[in-house]
C-alpha cells in the first residue's frame, strides 16, 4: 500500500532484529536535495509501525518527550518562509551537524551534549562561522520549544565556539592590481572589473538580467540579493559602460551570458587572478569597493546604499534617502 505524499513512511531493516519496522517522515532536504528523515520509531510488525505512524499524523506535536527533530519539523516549514533560500541551505547544514542529538527528547538534552558537536567541529577543521550557525539554530529551537512549553531550559548561548580566526581574511585589491585586470587582456576580466567598480556580490552579478540593467539612467536594478537590503541600484561607473554595452549585446537573458553556478564565476574568476599573480576571492571585489569609497570619503549613507547594507541606526535606514545623482557621485569616486 502505497502512504500519501508527506505522510511518511515505513522501512524495513536488514538482518535479523527484534524491532525491524522503522517509521521516518521527511522533514527537510540538505544542500544535494537529499532527504533529511526524522527518525520516529522502530516496531516489531508493519501493522505496528503503520498504526504508530497514523498516531502521529493525526496528533498536533506530541508534548512529553518531543525530540529536537520534531521540534525542528514544527518550526522549519513557517520559518523557512521568511528568510532567503541561502540561509534556509545554513539551517539544513546546522541540522546536519546536530544529527546525533536529534533523536533526543529536547528537554533530555543537557550543555555537554551540544558543546561535544561544536568541539568536534572546530576539531574536524570547520570554521567559527559554520559553529555559530549551529549555535543559532540551536537557539532558534531551543527558544521555540519553550514558547510551546517543551522544556524550560536553553544552553546556546553557554556554547563556547573558540577563537573567531578568519580562514580566508578579506584584503583589498591594490591600485596595481586593478590596472593589471585592465590590461590582461583576458575575457574574464569583465567579472572581475564589473565587481571592482560596483560592489556586488557574486550571486547578484551572476543573477542580474540585462532587463534589469537601465541603458538610459545607466544603473543596474538589483531585484535578487540575500538580504532585503541588497535590493537597491548601482550606478555604473563610466569606466565600465564599455563592458555593459558590450554584454547587452551578446546573446541570454543574463548580463554574463549563460546563467553561471558559483563554481563557474569562481573559475573564471581564478583564471584572471593566476594572470596577474594575485590571490583574491570574489568578495574581496567587493571589500575593494568598500575601502576605496572610505578612503575617497565618499558620503557613507550613499556607500551603505551602493554595497546594500542595512542601516546602523533608525536615522540611516529611514529617514536617509539619496537620489540617483547622489550614488552616481559616491560610485565615481573610484578611480
């Protein structure tokens, strides 16, 4: 008998064991669109493990004993919806990392259980980002169960997650550097160059459609960006008008082109920094734009606006509004 679409399902396991029958309910998908299962139960018959799995389809969430899966499953699918697709990918990462805790009633799992997952992370050589990111997430959970009245008691923000050591600190290109994309004559240069003199981020270059470039008002509309403050427009900076006008003209629905993975940009990208002897990551185009702009002095609410931003206080984010002209000024002062 075949189980609706999300109601769940039931496996048999291999070899000879006295509860064979395992119940599991999808809950989520990882970053390779894999399942992610929420482990229900283990039953001696089918029978058994069908009539457990019609229990839990037809209770709201289980009060006593509820595990941090079912907690997760509770709060994903409303969360998910308020935040970008990038940071829903963090959550299934996190979620990834705290597998061997999962299984467990929330209000079972004590400090040393979550502090052992971060310990062995930062052991297995995974950055201080990725640890707070579980420790968020942990919060989230932990916050979210106690407003349900699931346990009384969060240990995140006890997690000790280590020394915050940059794996890759950003470093800003060098004006001998910027010449040298000019003048090496290779066709990936334009990636590079596009972000020197603009500021965005690589998945907003990837992602910016030539409908969303404006000939006329030469500036680009970003519609699509990973915080709501990376909605905004660039103005194009005459030293590259050339290469925009170049790109409208060639063939796709994208400025680049064909629409590029991040590993693809990266390529190109490292193809261009091999010419000029030079060791940078696309977001240091970015942290280029950034520290040229201070150094000129250009006005900082515009900066804020060019690189989207969020406000740093109620006076930036509402009541300063600066015209097309006003970021035009800002973005040419890079030289």
């Amino acid at each position: 008998m075949r189980l609706p679409n999300g109601y769940g399902s039931i496996v048999k396991l291999s070899g000879n064991r006295r509860r064979p029958y395992m119940v599991r309910k999808t809950i989520g998908y990882d970053k390779n669109n894999r399942q992610i299962y929420s482990i229900l139960g283990y039953h001696a018959t089918r029978d058994d493990a069908l009539i457990a799995l019609a229990h839990y389809n037809q209770e709201d969430v289980p009060v006593v004993g509820i595990t941090l899966a079912k907690v997760f499953q509770a709060w994903f699918p409303m969360h998910s919806k308020l935040v970008s697709e990038s940071t829903v990918e963090s959550y299934q990462n996190s979620y990834n990392h705290l597998l061997p805790i999962m299984p467990m009633p929330i209000d079972k799992i004590k400090y040393r259980h979550i502090q052992a997952i971060i310990d062995k992370m930062r052991s297995d050589g995974l950055s201080y980002s990725s640890c707070k990111k579980v420790r968020s997430l942990v919060n989230m959970l932990f916050d979210y169960a106690a407003i349900n009245e699931w346990c009384s008691k969060s240990y995140g923000h006890h997690l000790q997650l280590g020394t915050n050591t940059p794996v890759h600190p950003h470093k800003p290109f060098t004006r001998r550097q910027i010449n040298k994309v000019w003048t090496c004559g290779l066709p990936e240069a334009d990636i590079v160059l596009l972000l020197l003199y603009t500021g965005m981020r690589s998945k907003e270059l990837r992602m910016l459609q030539k409908k969303n470039v404006n000939r006329k008002q030469k500036y680009f509309d970003i519609v699509e960006s990973k915080t709501k403050a990376g909605v905004r427009i660039v103005p194009i900076h005459p030293r590259i008008q050339p290469i925009v006008d170049r790109l409208l003209q060639q063939d796709g629905k994208y400025l680049l082109g064909p629409e590029l993975s991040y590993a693809q940009l990266s390529t190109k990208f490292n193809n261009v920094m091999a010419a000029i002897h030079a060791k940078h990551t696309t977001h240091d185009c970015r942290h280029t734009v950034a520290t040229l702009l201070d150094a000129a002095d250009a006005n900082p609410n515009a900066v804020r606006m060019i690189l989207g931003h969020a406000g740093g206080n109620v006076t930036d984010a509402v009541y300063t509004h600066k015209s097309l002209p006003q970021l035009r000024r800002a973005i040419q002062c890079l030289r």
